[in-house]
C-alpha cells in the first residue's frame, strides 16, 4: 500500500489497536477516534482515503454518522466494520453509501485486502477521463461530455458508468456491477443496478448503456 491517510473509528480500543498496528505495518498513516462525534470532525477535517467505521457506539450511532459523513463529502469511501452481520444491516449500510462491509469478527489479510481495493478504487487521479461511443467520463468531477454538453453524474452513477465504460465492448453481469460498485459480496436480492441503468439512460438517452439479455449491460466502444 502507498502512504495514504486512513481514519479507524471504532470504540474498541482493542480493534483500534489492532487495525491501526496492521495498517501502518503495510504502510499507511492511520487517525483513530473512538467517539463518534470526534471521529465525525476528523473526517471532515481533512480528506481520507478510506474511513473504517464501526456502526454501534455510544452518543451518535455508526450509520448515522455514515449518513452525516455522506452528506458532507459524498466521494468518502467508508469501510463498514461491524458486528452487525445480518442481511437487512449489511444492505442498508451499502445503501446509505458505504463502499464495502465487513462483519465482525473478521479475518487480518481479508481486512487488509478489502482496505488495499477501496483505496485502489479511490485514487483515481484527476485529469484521467474514460472515453466510450460518443461521450467522455471525468470519474472526479462526475461529468459526462457528449457531443450535446455536459452532463452532471451523482458519484453512483459515475461509478457505475465508469465501470461499464472501463470494460466497453465486453458485457457486465450484474453481479459484477453490484460487487465493484455496491460492494455487495452477497446476493440482496435487489434491482438497485438496473433502476441506476434507467436513471443514467434518462440523462444521456436510451442508448448510452446497452441491455445484454440474461448477462447484464455494457457499452460500445
């Protein structure tokens, strides 16, 4: 891992420490909190590649503070660690905006290979634009130029299209999409891909996104 800046706030002293001790070990500059509302002020404070966020702790909750976080800085990847593991949980937290999950208690070298694909996820560096058909994808600022203007993506859509626009030409299943996009590593029994296919299509039309039937979707190249 490079040397980027990851914030712990967990009110586990024990996961505290053990989490923090691993990630500077492969590297990374870690902050911890183990209050909520601190560890809410740090966030926005300065910008983190990766938040790790327990959801039950005393005073604000962790999917409040998710809720508040996301508010303030959509783009923050927030890594749910809990020991809420049941499905309802689990697909709540994805919705609210978190970009993975991981129960507790959980695997060292499985939390450090979720944390190293969120951060790679991540640093997407500016001025990289992902070309497709007739339109151009900046995946930082969440615009789409096509050959009528510019179009302003939310960061979901953006993920979402650039993730079709980075395997242009092949089909994408819809697990694929859930997984990379969601961080969904189950099957929730969800249709949130396709009503994002419906909304990104009703911004840049029908044919921006095609349908490969029984597969998933993709796009032209």
């Amino acid at each position: 891992m490079s040397r980027d800046r990851v914030l712990v706030i967990d009110d586990e002293p024990g996961v505290l420490h053990f989490v923090s001790r691993a990630l500077r070990a492969e590297g990374v500059e870690v902050d911890t909190s183990d209050v909520g509302a601190d560890g809410f002020e740090m966030a926005l404070s300065q910008p983190y590649r990766l938040v790790i966020l327990d959801l039950v702790m005393p005073g604000v909750d962790g999917m409040t503070l998710l809720k508040r976080l996301l508010h303030h800085r959509p783009d923050q990847a927030v890594l749910v660690l809990s020991c809420l593991t049941d499905t309802r949980t689990k697909v709540r937290a994805l919705d609210q905006g978190a970009a993975d999950y991981l129960g507790k208690p959980f695997a060292l070298n499985e939390l450090l290979a979720r944390v190293r694909a969120r951060m790679r996820v991540s640093q997407v560096r500016d001025g990289v634009l992902l070309r497709a058909n007739d339109f151009v994808l900046d995946p930082v600022r969440h615009e789409v130029t096509t050959t009528t203007g510019t179009v302003v993506l939310t960061r979901r859509e953006s993920a979402l299209l650039g993730e079709l626009v980075q395997h242009a030409g092949e089909s994408v299943s819809k697990q694929r999409l859930l997984s990379e996009v969601w961080g969904y590593d189950f099957d929730p029994e969800t249709n949130v891909v396709d009503v994002y296919v419906r909304r990104i299509r009703q911004k840049l039309g029908a044919r921006a996104i095609s349908t490969v039937r029984g597969v998933g979707y993709g796009v032209d190249l």
